[in-house]
C-alpha cells in the first residue's frame, strides 16, 4: 500500500509564510487533500484535491504540487494556524484505499 | 448545512465488541461514500474503511479486515462501524467523513473528507 512522508514538526514566525510538504509515490497519480486539527477537535479540510478552499477557510491557505510532492503553504501565518495539519491521497493502486501522510505539527512563533 | 453526528462514548473491556454510529445531514444519504478513520492517543490519523450507502458495500484497510464491519441503514439514515475482538491498542477517537460520490459515468467527485463528525472515544480496559 502507499505511504505518506511528512515532516514531524514545522515552525514559522508570526506572519510569515510556511510550506508543509507531503510525499509519496500515490501523488504522481492522485492529487493531495489537507487537514488542520487543532488540540481536541475533529480534523477539517483546507485543502481539497483540487487545489481549492472550502467556504470559510481563509485565502491565506494554498495548495500546489509536483510530481510526487504535494504542498500547503500559509502565507502570512497567524496564531489560530498553530496545530497538525495531514495529506492524505488515494491509495496508487486506484483501489477503494486511501492513506494518511503522517503529519506535520505547525508552531507559529 | 451537511454535517455528520456520531454517538457518544464508549467504553469496552478487552475481548468486547463495540459499534459506533454516523449520522448525516444535510444532503441525500445514498449519494456519498462514508469514510471512517481513526486516531490513537498522540498519535496521527490512519484510515480505516469505506462504504457506498447505495449498494452497502465496503473496503477496508489490510490491518481492519475481518476485524471491522461497516453497515448503512438508509431507513434512519444512519452509518455503523462495529469493531470485534477489542485489545487496549484500539483505545482510539474514531471519526467518520463524508467522501465521494460517482456519477452514472462512474467518474467520481468531491474525493476528500468533508465534512467530519465530531468523533466518538473508545476506551478498551478491563
């Protein structure tokens, strides 16, 4: 099955720009979704498959990709951003399989 | 607005079974899969399974198989996982999303988990 590969931790200067990266083999097939989880609640999407934002996720949140890897970029972090953000894609097989990468924990200095 | 509530808390000894329900709104049940995915102490998120509420049928990850059942009601509209054979490494918030759907085509949209429910906590100790 596929695998996921994310940095464990990442860290950005109040209002800065981040990048979270996600690789894998999946990514050459299947275009990436992301999720935030703040501490205690269910995840949510910022980022669907196509590259676009969900109504009510701020315009400071991106998504773009190249060959294998997919990427979130903040632009112009703030300090709601802090939390674990994950990729996730479907399995490269196409089979009814999906994957997780395994996430990214954001601090905002 | 779509959302998706699940039941509450449980709390299972080892050996035990445990089934957790999922129950959207806001859209036609039949129309889109549900994805359940679960979350272990610290740890990050990890799928687990998929079911077409249409036909019921589903796909589960390797590691679940022959250990989790999803099922659909479309009478009350109402998703279950059931997990069997409960050991202290399922201690774990399990949250069901909603997915895809496919067109008469068979070409699918909306590949991506959203909306979430708000997730139920299983605690396995004896």
């Amino acid at each position: 099955s596929s695998e996921l590969t994310q940095d464990p931790g990442v860290s950005v200067a109040l209002g800065q720009t981040v990048k979270i990266t996600c690789q894998g083999d999946s990514l050459k097939r299947f275009s990436a979704s992301w999720y935030q989880q703040k501490a205690g609640q269910a995840p949510i999407l910022v980022i669907n498959s196509k590259n676009n934002r969900p109504s009510g996720i701020p315009d400071r949140f991106s998504g773009s990709s190249s060959g294998n890897t997919a990427s979130l970029t903040i632009t112009g972090a703030q300090a709601e951003d802090e939390a674990d953000y994950y990729c996730n894609s479907r399995d490269i097989s196409g089979k009814h399989l999906w994957v997780f990468g395994g996430g990214t924990k954001l601090t905002v200095l | 607005q779509v959302q998706l509530v699940q039941s509450g808390t449980e709390v299972k000894e080892p050996g035990a079974s445990v089934k957790v329900s999922c129950k959207p709104s806001g859209y036609i049940f039949t129309s889109y899969y549900v994805h359940w995915v679960r979350q272990a102490p610290g740890q990050g998120l990890e799928w687990m399974a998929i079911i077409n509420p249409s036909d019921k049928r589903a796909d589960y990850a390797e590691q679940f198989q022959g250990r989790v059942t999803l099922t659909s009601d479309t009478p009350t509209t109402t998703i279950y996982m059931e997990i069997s054979g409960l050991t202290s490494e399922d201690t774990a918030v399990y949250y069901c999303a909603r997915g895809l759907y496919y067109d008469s085509f068979r070409i699918y949209y909306d590949d991506w988990f959203h909306p979430w429910g708000q997730g139920t906590l299983v605690t396995v100790s004896s």
